[in-house]
C-alpha cells in the first residue's frame, strides 16, 4: 500500500495548525534566542503564494511536507541509503544513524522536503509514522480545521481530489465539456 497526502489549496485557511500540530507531535524545537531568524526544522510549512501577472488576485496559501514520491530523488542519491520506503504504508523515511549529511537528498528533492538540524543530519516528514500504526492520522491532518489536508492510501486520495475537481465544476454553473481519455 502507499500512502499519501492530499491538499486542497481553495480550503486552506493559513491558521498554520498543521505547522504547530507537526512541530508538537515530532518534539521539534521552535525558535530560539540565539538564533532569531530560526524556526527550527519545519517538516510542514504553509507558503504564501501571489501571481505576480495578475497582482489583484486572491493570495493562495500551500501547505507543504514530503510528498513520499513513488520515486524519490532524494532515495537515489543517498550515498549510505539511509533513505528508505517503509513497507506497510509505503512512507519514505530516513536512518538519521546512516546520514552522513552530504545534503544530496536536499539538493534532488524539489519539494523542499529534507531539513537539517544543528547535529547536520537530514531529517523530514514521516507522515507521522508511529501514528499511522496506531490507527490514527497524521498530526497535521487531524489539526486541520477546514479539511485541507487529507491522508490515505494514494487511490482514496486520487479519488477524493477528483470528486472535489468535479464539485467544483459543476457548482460554476455553465456548461462544461470534459473529456475521458482511456487509460
């Protein structure tokens, strides 16, 4: 089975639950005195994005984590493989006792999603592993107040994303001609 995390930009709020639920249930330090700019290591962080074409348009709020690619960049280019798909929920999760801090992983990833710490060792989102074996949600969604985030198996959440794309067009009202393309 793998797993998966779902987003749904047009409910995100900017509360940045998900951002503490994430800091709380992983023990990460928040920002600290000697260091004023830090936040720490942010598995989750909600970014604010703006269309720089079209300025009067609505901010759009994107909270990001690891997305457990199915082939992920930052397990191929790890010298020690210290990066490594579980295999129950099919999470990709990293032997902090393996890294080297090479920082390759940061530098293949795309999404921004290995941090590293003041001991130099990558670490990231586990999609709150430990609560997955238990039965329970990740932290940030469980936090999630307005539904933005969503967790499960990738075909529920292929399947949720593709009912709120409909949703949402057929509330605009108009006539819509959409196109299914065999697989």
């Amino acid at each position: 089975m793998q797993y998966a995390l779902y987003f749904d930009a047009s409910r995100c709020t900017q509360c940045l639950a998900c951002e503490v639920a994430c800091k709380s249930a992983h023990d990460l330090r928040p920002h600290v005195q000697e260091e004023p700019k830090s936040t720490g290591p942010r598995y989750r962080q909600v970014i604010t994005v703006a269309d720089p074409i079209h300025l009067e348009a609505p901010l759009q709020y994107i909270s990001l984590a690891c997305m457990n690619c199915g082939s992920p960049d930052c397990m191929a280019v790890c010298p020690t493989n210290a990066i490594y798909r579980e295999d129950v929920f099919g999470v990709v999760l990293v032997d902090r006792s393996r890294c080297i801090g090479c920082h390759y992983c940061s530098w293949a990833c795309e999404f921004g999603a290995p941090q590293f710490d003041r001991d130099g060792l990558m670490q990231k989102c586990d999609l709150c592993i430990n609560r997955l074996r238990e039965g329970l949600k990740p932290a940030c969604v469980e936090s999630c107040c307005s539904g933005a985030i969503q967790a499960g198996p990738v075909e529920e959440m292929e399947l949720l994303a593709r009912s709120r794309a409909a949703s949402k067009l057929a509330s605009r009202g108009k006539p819509h001609t959409i196109l299914l393309t065999p697989k």
